[in-house]
C-alpha cells in the first residue's frame, strides 16, 4: 500500500497544485495512468495446491493467468499460497509457451486463524449458488458442504459443478487474500453431514425459541472448529430438526424475515467469522 501511495503522491506531484483536482480524476486518460502505477505496483498472488522451497511448476491454467492474464515477466516477485495456507514469496525462473516455473525463496508466517468455520448448506438455484461459494471463500469459510435436505430442490451431482466451485474459491482466494482455499465437498446427506460434525454446530432456525445469533455468539465459549447448517427456502423438516436435536446442534436465528439460501449463508458466516 505504501508503495501505491507513493506512486499515486508522483503522479498528482507534477499537477499544478492551483489545478480543479476534480478535473484531473474525470479526465479518462489520468485515471488509467493511476490506475496503471497501482495495480502494477501490487505484488501479484499465485495459487499452487502445495508449498515447498526451491522450483515449483505451475499448471496450465495458472501459468496461462499468469503470463496471458497478468503479463508477468521473468524475474517478477510474486507471492505464492497453497491450500493449506502456507505463503511464501517467490520469482518467476522461466516462461514458455505451456508453463511457468517460480522459485520460492522463503516461506512466510501467515494469519493464524482462531476458528475453523464449516458451512453446510442446501443449494440455490442457477448462478445464485456460484455467487454464494464465492462470497463464503472470500469470508473466510474453511469448508463448503453441498446439503441434500428433505426439501432441497438443486441436487448438483458428478464432479463439474465441484470442480467449477473449486475454480471460483481459488480465484476469490488470491483476490482477497484468505487463508488457503476453501475446500469444496460433494453433495452430502443431511445425516453423514450431522455425523461429520467436530466441534459445536448450529443451524439456522425460524422458531421462535431459537437463539439471536449474535447472542449465541457471546454465550457460547468460542471452539476450534464450528459447523453451521443452511436449509433450503422450504425450511427444514421435523425430522430434520428432530436429527439436530439429538445430534445436540444449536438452533441459531438471524432475522425476523425469511432469507434465500444465499442470503442466510454469507450473512451468518460474516456475523461468525467478524466475532474471531
């Protein structure tokens, strides 16, 4: 940041300083020379599934990103994650035509996260679903469960739709600097999911005696990991809700008002990871 602003302090130093500022930021051509001092003084992220010291080779779409989206050079620096949150910083060796090599120079201490967040949830419907597994990973979310409930309607099945969610947690990823990636799990019963959990675990809940969670987020003391159950807009079942009980999951509520799937997810995980 400190590097853009000094770029940005150059460029506005040879204005006049009796100049209408206003005029200069309307004017189209001043602002893609700005723009253009910032965001090629910004150190560029890279995605790799694993870290290591030494030579790493990139991957096709990577290093097609990487030379044809973000025209890196060789000898560029660059920061480099995996999926498991590791960073390190690097230079790029070499480019050809198919791949990229870096060299990671050294390893970097990285956010230590205080909880782990799961968000099992029922699936919308269309591009809202994309949207929502996008807006989760840049949150933070550590795990994506597609939810088959009693009453979902989107039942995604076979490895595209996983394979185009892993895409889009990578790439919001490296936008907004997270911790890792969020992994992305295959659709799961409501059962094996309750199963799975580790931890505490809520769901969302429309009943009157369900717990702000805001409140629940004060009372409860804070576990390494929590798992976070989303219905689908039909609501959950009684026996649904009958399996949380005897799982022990807590009932949490949100709102007064009734929220798509989408809508409760990233509002309840924004409450939750804003609270550590």
């Amino acid at each position: 940041m400190v590097n853009s602003f000094q770029h940005f302090q150059a460029f506005i130093g040879r204005v006049n300083p009796h100049h209408n500022f206003g005029l200069v930021i309307r004017n189209p051509k001043l602002l893609l020379a700005i723009a253009g001092r910032i965001i090629s003084s910004v150190v560029r992220r890279i995605h790799v599934p694993q870290l290591h010291i030494g030579l790493i080779r990139l991957d096709v779409e990577q290093s097609h990103h990487a030379r044809d989206v973000l025209r890196l050079t060789i000898g560029t620096d660059v920061e480099v994650f995996d999926d498991a949150g590791q960073i390190a910083s690097a230079m790029i060796e070499s480019i050809d035509a198919k791949e990229i090599m870096l060299r990671v120079e050294s390893m970097m201490q990285g956010l230590v996260k205080q909880r782990s967040l799961i968000v099992a949830a029922a699936v919308p419907k269309g591009d809202r679903a994309d949207w929502m597994v996008e807006k989760l990973s840049e949150l933070g979310v550590d795990r994506f469960i597609p939810l088959a409930a009693q009453r979902s309607v989107v039942l995604p099945a076979g490895k595209n739709k996983i394979e185009r969610w892993t895409r889009l947690a990578v790439e919001s990823a490296k936008q907004s600097r997270r911790v890792g990636v969020m992994q992305i799990a295959e659709l799961t019963a409501m059962s094996d999911a309750i199963a799975s959990v580790t931890g505490a675990g809520w769901y969302l809940s429309t009943r009157a005696d369900a717990s702000p969670i805001h409140q629940a987020m004060e009372q409860a003391e804070k576990p390494p990991t929590l798992t976070l159950f989303i219905g689908p807009e039909g609501g959950w079942t009684d026996e649904e809700i009958a399996e949380f009980d005897k799982a022990k999951l807590i009932g949490v509520g949100l709102t007064k008002t009734i929220l798509r799937i989408e809508t409760a997810a990233i509002a309840a995980a924004a409450v939750i990871m804003c609270n550590g």
